[in-house]
C-alpha cells in the first residue's frame, strides 16, 4: 500500500543559500506540486575530508558526527520523503537507519558517481547507492551501469528548466540586433574544450566575434576570455550571442547536461555536441544543430551567423518545445514521485 507524503526534506551536501542552486530547482519544483519543503545540509571540512580520502577507515570516522547530525535534522523535520541530491558525505548506513525508522531515502545525482575526480563523486557516494529506495541519474548509458552493479531500483530523470530563474531576456524575441556576441561558450576550461575551441576558432573567418567565460581558460588566437558569469549575467550572455556552444564534459558525452535545456530556455541559438540524448529532446535543424568535429562545428556557425532568420527560429522553435513538452523542475519533480510507492498531498 502506498504512503501518503506531505512533507519532502531535501539533503544538501554543503550550506548553500544561492537561490539558483540545483537543489532549489528541486525545492521549487516540489512546492509548486503543493509539497512542503524542508532543506538539511551537512557541516563537513571538506579540506579534512580530502586528505583522509587516502585512509578510508579514518574518513568514515571522521564523518561520523556528521552523520548524527544530519539524521537529527532529518527526524526534526518530520518528513516521511527524504531526497538526497548527490550524497556526497551521505553514507549508506544512516540511509538504513533513515529506512528503518519508515522514511523513504532517494537520491538524484547530477554528476557520474564511478567518477574519481575529486568534487564530482566518491567512495562514500558509490558504497551509499545500493542502499536507497530509488537513486535517479541524468544518463541512460548511467542507469544500464548502476542497474547491474549496484542499485536495480535506479530511473533516468534528465536535467530540466527552472523557470523561475532560466527567463529570457526582457528584450523583444525578435530584435536580434543587440546580439553583439557571435559565438559564446559559458563554461570552465578542461583538455578537450580548449582543443575543441582552438581547432573551432582556426577555422572560423577572423573578423567573427568569439568570447569564453570561464575559470582556467588559456590565451586562444581569435578568442576574448572573460570571467566565469552567473545570475543575469548568465542568461544575458545566452540571448546575446548568436550562437551557443555546448561541449560536454567527458562524463556527460553522449547524454545531456544542465545546459541542454537552459541554452534554449532563454530563447537561445543552441550548438550541441552530437548526442542522440540530447537529440531527443531537441530535434536536429529544427530546434537545435549539432557537430560531431571541429571541422562541422565552425561550418555550421558559419552557416547560422549567415542566415538570422533560420538561426532565429530554430530558436524560438526550442523556446517553444521546453514548454510545450513540460522539460520543467515540477514535472520532473512529478514523474520522480511516480516511480515511487507514495502518494501526494
């Protein structure tokens, strides 16, 4: 028989009061479907917790305090739905013990937890999967991995669009003149976007605008570097370039990432590596285009800067398909309680 929630409680791995962070997606997305949110967080030096990552007898020690900590809070709450997003200092026995005391534990991880790059995932976040109710990734190729290693109770759930922070600017969709940006990518540097960049801008015409922000990004013949941007600066960055890039990083190659979907939220251009995920979401030269070289990728801007009007309405096209297909938090948030034996409100 199936439990009523009223009450879900979200775990967060560190404090965090920036509004646009992913959890409050989550959060958001929940409380318009009429659940009360509460939001826990775990107090860990994350410095200690690094440099015991070579003792893992020690590292579990030392997370300990954390751990009655955070079931305190938990129980405080009195929420029947606990949702871990990541569990990056979650261990698997204060899951049981949550289990045990009749609370529902799930968990959205939206980076790869066989990762072993430090902040993305580790042995506390892979060891904790088996135990919950439900673990939801963002990855096909990551569900067929988790379903027959570790945790058969494991759903695809794709990135989404929180609309009460992914708008488009306030200009009029149709006046592109202010578009002063003709190729952007938002994103911080690593080995195959820069080789990817440089390759994109040798072959691009010399008088095509091309700027990166970002953190670590290395001088690149044709292309202005800035600072990485958040908040307005973020969405503005989208609706005024032309064209935006979307290069996956190595864990999200062949599947989607948070921008799949907030590039055309904003109403803008979007090229997507090739991925059959993303594709189908957003249907290649109709909503989105796609590249699969270097040499592909700077033909099709060349294309797209050359022809506003298709450019323009392959963009409305996808602006359109966000609503009209419901790639938003509270569905997401929706589908989620489907798959689980509980009730709503």
């Amino acid at each position: 028989m199936s439990r009523k929630i009223q009450k879900i409680v979200i775990v967060q791995d560190r404090h965090s009061k920036i509004h646009t962070a992913l959890q409050f997606s989550f959060m958001r997305g929940f409380q318009k479907l009429g659940y009360d949110c509460d939001s826990v967080a775990f107090d860990v030096n994350l410095r200690a917790f690094r440099l015991l990552s070579a003792v893992p007898g020690l590292q579990r020690l030392f997370l300990r305090a954390s751990q009655a900590d955070i079931l305190k809070k938990i129980n405080a709450s009195n929420s029947y739905l606990v949702f871990a997003v990541k569990g990056y200092f979650f261990q698997g026995s204060t899951v049981q013990k949550l289990k045990s005391s009749g609370k529902t534990v799930i968990c959205f991880n939206p980076d790869d937890p066989y990762s072993k790059d430090f902040g993305s995932s580790n042995d506390v976040v892979r060891s904790a999967i088996k135990d919950y109710d439900a673990y939801f990734i963002w990855s096909r190729k990551l569900v067929e991995k988790i379903k027959s290693t570790s945790n058969p109770n494991v759903f695809y759930l794709p990135f989404s669009v929180d609309d009460d922070i992914i708008k488009p600017s306030q200009e009029n969709p149709a006046d592109r003149l202010k578009q002063d940006i003709d190729v952007s990518f938002i994103g911080g540097a690593d080995k195959k976007r820069i080789e990817l960049i440089k390759s994109v801008a040798s072959l691009l015409d010399p008088g095509i605008r091309f700027s990166v922000f970002g953190d670590n990004w290395p001088e690149i013949d044709g292309v202005v570097s800035h600072p990485a941007v958040n908040g307005q600066a973020y969405l503005d960055i989208m609706y005024r370039s032309k064209v935006n890039l979307n290069i996956l990083r190595n864990q999200n190659v062949g599947s989607n990432n948070m921008r799949t979907f907030e590039i055309p939220a904003t109403r803008g251009f979007m090229m997507h590596e090739y991925s059959e995920e993303a594709m189908s979401f957003f249907e290649m030269g109709k909503e989105a285009d796609y590249y699969r070289t270097p040499e592909e990728c700077a033909e099709k801007i060349g294309l797209y800067l050359r022809n506003e009007s298709q450019r323009i309405a392959i963009a409305e096209a996808a602006h359109k398909k966000i609503y009209d297909s419901g790639y938003l938090y509270e569905n997401l948030m929706e589908g989620l309680l489907s798959k689980l034996d509980v009730r709503g409100v």
